[in-house]
C-alpha cells in the first residue's frame, strides 16, 4: 500500500492520530480542525462505523478511490474529483526574498478562516493551523494569501489551503508560499503533495510548472447520514 493510498486514513492513524476521533473502522479529525473524516474500507462495515462516529443528520468530508455509489441511509452533499499531485523533489523555485512572509497562528485564525471561506480552497476550520505550518502575506496589515501543511503521513506532508484574495490574484503570491513551504518539507526529507479540483486548470498549470505531476485521481464527497 502507497503511504498516499486512503491518505486521509493513514494521516489519522499515524502522524496525526492525535487529532483522530474513532470509532471501528472510522476515524475523523476534531471537527474544529477539519472536517475531512476516512473509514478503513469504504464498504459496509465501514460505513456503519462513520454512521456511528458522526451521529444522525451529520455530515462527513471524504476521499473514496471510486465516483461515489448511491447507499441506503446516506445523501450525497457535494464534492468533486481532485487530483493528487505530487512534488518531483528537485528544482524547486526560490522565494521571492522582496515579499514579506509570515508565519501564521492562532492569533491569525479569524482572518485565515475569513480568507478560506471567500476563496473556498477546501475545508478549513478555526485550528486548521494547528496541523502544520502555515504561512501568509499581508498587504497594508490585512491577510492576503495564505498557504501551509495539511494532511502529514510518512515521508509525506500536504500542501493545502493555497489561497489569494481576489483583488491579489496574478502578483506570485502563491507561487511564493509554496516555494518556501516546498523547501521546509524537502529539507525534513520528505515529500511535498497537494490536492486540487480536477477542474482547476489555473491551479494546476501553476503546480505542474513547480514540478508536480498527478499520481491518481481521488473523488471528494460530502455525505449525510439520514
């Protein structure tokens, strides 16, 4: 099994496992963090372990290997194909030094959830920073574009979250966080990876001239249970 196989599932069962609530074969991160949630399996013992873990009429974010398939006592939500691409490890792009970066907290959270929630990169709560490094650029004091670690497995860290406000759009700003963040992750000798809608053709023009290439496609779904 590739350590990015059910990633959100090997995340919570080894680096991140003190995030992790669980039950059976479902684990899911502390809902303040994120609301991604996994099952070992997606068959029916599985989901009857994430039916018990997130409770009636409470939804659940996840990664399936397969388009989702209609199942008695579930609702499909939302969600989309992504892509998981993965970082070549080598030629990385040097940070632009002119640009002011910075290291994100929990005094930051109010304006990264603010930002997250106008630019939608993916579920993003008030301890999302809590998970990883994250970094920002600020213009005039307010944040403008953001970037920072997700999802963490051996040998492998997430790149998520890579946002810019819309009236920041085209000056580099992501392209910057990403090359800093990149070094971090290939100067602890791991991995850098992401995840992007399928349809997100700026993205990921911007992310296969920083080296990544797609490894599979992943089908993010949010659920319901009935």
């Amino acid at each position: 099994m590739h350590p990015l196989d059910n990633v959100i599932w090997q995340a919570l069962t080894t680096r991140q496992r003190q995030f992790a609530e669980s039950f059976g074969q479902a684990r899911r991160f502390v809902r303040e963090v994120t609301s991604l949630t996994a099952f070992e399996q997606p068959d029916p013992e599985g989901y009857e372990a994430l039916a018990y873990l997130i409770g009636p009429r409470a939804t659940a974010a996840v990664f399936l290997p397969s388009p989702y398939e209609a199942r008695e006592g579930w609702s499909l939500v939302g969600g989309a194909p992504l892509l998981e691409m993965v970082s070549a490890n080598g030629g990385f792009p040097k940070a632009d030094r002119g640009i002011q970066i910075h290291e994100l907290g929990s005094q930051d959270s109010p304006e990264m959830v603010q930002l997250a929630a106008l630019t939608k990169p993916g579920p993003f709560g008030t301890r999302t920073h809590e998970l990883g490094t994250y970094l920002g650029i600020r213009d005039d004091g307010k944040l403008v574009a953001m970037a920072g670690e997700r999802l963490k497995v051996p040998g492998y860290t997430e790149i998520s979250a890579v946002c810019t406000h819309p009236d920041h759009i085209g000056k580099g700003y992501a392209r910057v966080l990403m090359a800093e963040l990149m070094q971090r992750i290939h100067t602890r000798d791991e991995t850098a990876f992401l995840h992007v809608r399928q349809d997100n053709a700026r993205a990921i023009e911007l992310y296969e001239r920083l080296g990544y290439h797609t490894r599979v496609i992943v089908h993010y779904v949010i659920l319901r249970k009935e």
